[in-house]
C-alpha cells in the first residue's frame, strides 16, 4: 500500500489567539527507490529514478514557538540542524519546540534524511507562514541532488518517476500513477546492517564506471512504455518484471561499491528464498539494506512472510 500525501495540520491555544501558541504537526512516509537510469550520473540525462511511496513507516514531527530552544525525540540532532539552517537562510531567529516521536529508521535505504528534512520545512514553513515549495526545502537542506523520488513522494505519494538533475536543478517530476489499493508489499529489515551513506556514498558514486547511453535510455522507456502503465492497468506481473528487471542492473552495478547485489547477506538470503518461490518483483531499495517484494493480494502477502520468516 501506498500513502498519498504528507499529512499537515495544526492545532491552537483555545483560550489565546496568540501565534506563537500555534503548534504544527507533520507526518510523511518511508519510499522505496528502485534504481537509476543512469547510475554512474555521467550521461548527457544523469541519474533519472524510479521509485514508491509507502504508507509505512513513519516520521512524525511537532513545531512550535518556545521560550528557548528544545529539539528532542528521534534523529534530533539532524532535525536540530535542518530547523537551524532553515531559520539561518530565512532571517528568522525565534526559539523553537521540536519534537520528533516517530522516525523512518536511518541508513535504510527509506529516504529517512529527505522526509525529516522535509517534515521539518513544512512544519517550519507553515508555522512561520512562508511561500515555499518541497523542491526550494530539499535545495536549502542539500537534499535530492541525484533523486527526485523522496521530494515528489512527500508531495503527492505514488509510483513516480524523475527526470534528474537538469541544469543545475534538482530533479524534476516526469511521471506519477497510483499504487493499486490492493497490492502489498513486503518490507525486509536488517537492523544489524546499513547502507553506504555520506563520504562512503560519494565515494562510490565517483569510482563507479560510466554507463551508456543506450543502456540509461532503455531502462527509461522500459519504466515508461511498461512498468508504469502496468500500475494504471493493475497488471501485476509486467510490473513485478520490469522493477525486478530495473533491480538487476542496479544489483550488478552496485555490487563492488555494496559487497554484493544486496548490502545485507541476511536480507539477501530472504530475498532468494522468495525468489526461489517465483517472486519477481523484489529487490533492495537504494543502498539498502532493506530489501522488498510485492504481492497482489493480502492473502499472497501473508503467504510471502511465512515464507521469509522461515
């Protein structure tokens, strides 16, 4: 299943109507990243992604005005700096309450950093009354460089499809469809495990080897010309094929810079046991470790996790 949208609302001091009473709580969702068209960055089209919302996990914020500052709760150190930095570029030097009770879990390959920052700007926007977008949060909080995925899901949810970036932009919105109500997917964690992160990232991409032309534009108009329209069809196998077969490349490409097609051997070994059952959409979302698999139904879903739990 999939969320929508990031869920905004605010709530007030009944007996003042003072501002600074106000309180604003933000609630944005995990996404899973399928891979690049492009994973080297190095084409005349760079990057380009594909990707889907989640309804699951969470992260979960509240914003207020305070006498002093007090950020605590889940990944408070990073919120602390993204509500720091964000007040910093604006002018803006009020104290702050910020409590974050819920968080996508870090380093998972969820798109945990982009959501908080995210969470974090929309409550800081709504609180303060700005007039900024999604894409000008991540810009100033130096997210989204490579992948739209994480910016276009927090605005609308769904199966979508970036552009990368274009003239010193941040990725644009090529495509989004719904996710069919009815599938699911399976979500494999390793807490033992993370994925390749900051200097260790960058380094990765940078030693990676160019890619080619024809390869980045056929995975593209594999994902336009049949993935995606299989979710506007509900036909779940051309999809299940085509994210499976998206997955390949990246496991393969990746595979020097992650020790292997999975970053997790634990998640691996779930993933081959559902694959040895005829599973084909399954894989790892970006550097993982947490892997995936889809199910057209509740009932092949909870086949699916007898299965992996074995």
């Amino acid at each position: 299943m999939e969320t929508t949208l990031a869920e905004l609302s605010h709530s007030h001091d009944q007996n003042s109507g003072e501002t600074r009473n106000r309180t604003v709580f933000v609630a944005t969702t995990a996404r899973l990243h399928f891979g690049f068209f492009d994973p080297s960055g190095r084409t005349a089209q760079p990057f380009g992604s594909f990707g889907l919302s989640l309804d699951q996990p969470w992260t979960r914020l509240t914003l207020q005005h305070a006498d002093q500052n007090l950020v605590t709760g889940h990944e408070a150190d990073r919120a602390a700096r993204y509500l720091a930095k964000l007040a910093e570029a604006h002018g803006i030097y009020r104290t702050y309450r910020l409590d974050v009770s819920e968080a996508i879990p870090p380093h998972a390959g969820l798109g945990s950093g982009t959501q908080l920052a995210l969470a974090v700007g929309a409550a800081f926007r709504a609180l303060e009354g700005l007039q900024l977008s999604a894409p000008e949060i991540a810009g100033k909080l130096g997210r989204g460089a490579r992948s739209g995925i994480g910016i276009a899901t927090f605005e609308a949810g769904g199966a979508v499809l970036d552009s990368g970036p274009r003239d010193g932009g941040l990725p644009l919105l090529v495509a989004r469809v719904p996710f069919p109500a009815h599938w699911r997917t399976l979500l494999i964690f390793d807490p033992q495990s993370k994925g390749l992160d900051g200097a260790d990232e960058v380094a990765a991409f940078e030693t990676a080897p160019a890619y080619s032309e024809e390869a980045r534009a056929a995975l593209e108009q594999r994902v336009l010309e049949r993935a995606l329209p299989a979710l506007d069809n509900e036909n779940f196998g051309v999809f299940c094929e085509e994210v499976g077969h998206l997955q390949a490349r990246m496991g393969a490409y990746f595979a020097p810079s992650q020790g292997g097609i999975f970053t997790s051997p634990r998640v691996g070994a779930v993933l081959e046991a559902l694959r040895a059952d005829g599973v084909t959409g399954l894989g790892q979302s970006s550097w993982g470790p947490t892997g995936f698999a889809f199910a057209d139904s509740q009932a092949e879903a909870e086949r699916m996790l007898a299965i992996a739990s074995e």
